[in-house]
C-alpha cells in the first residue's frame, strides 16, 4: 500500500525545522521510499557535471536537495496557527 502525506505536489509548504527553517517554495516532487520532498528554492545543492556536448567544459550546477516531509508544513496551515509571527504586532505599553 502506498505511503500518504499530508504534502503533495504543487503544495505550497513553509519549512517549520531544521537548518532551513522559515523558508517557503512550492513542492515539485515527493519521494515516498525516503520520506522526503523536493521544494522549490529550499535546501539548494551544488551538483558537478562531466563535460559533455550541452556543456563542454563540464560545470557547476545548483539544484534543491531533498527536505524531510515531517519538516514540512502546509503554508495555508502555517499561516492559521501560532507559529506564524503577527504582522502587525501591537507596541508594549509602558
């Protein structure tokens, strides 16, 4: 029986732990053997490429990582709950 996640692709999700906390992005993939998504702009790794006929001098290319789903939060979610920080918080009276 396939896994099911409470993100799917083309969700827009808020990264809620870890070291790229606080950031947003769009799903573009899920990787259910390994529990983890793919989100657009978040945890952005440097890959190498051979040389080939596209690039021949070979290259550097910077593409997303994987983030863990229990990571992952739905923005929709985020935005009605007491992690969000107030916009508009009201000063401190003295």
């Amino acid at each position: 029986m396939a896994q099911k996640f409470h993100v799917k692709r083309n969700d827009l999700v808020v990264v809620i732990a870890g070291s790229h906390k606080g950031k947003r992005g769009k799903v573009i993939s899920i990787l259910p053997a390994k529990n983890r998504a793919i989100v657009e702009g978040v945890a952005m790794i440097k890959r190498h490429l051979k040389k080939s006929t596209e690039h021949p001098q070979g290259a550097i290319v910077e593409r997303e990582g994987s983030v863990h789903v229990s990571n992952l939060m739905l923005v929709s979610r985020y935005e009605a709950s007491k992690r969000a920080k107030p916009t508009a918080a009201p000063a401190a009276q003295a």
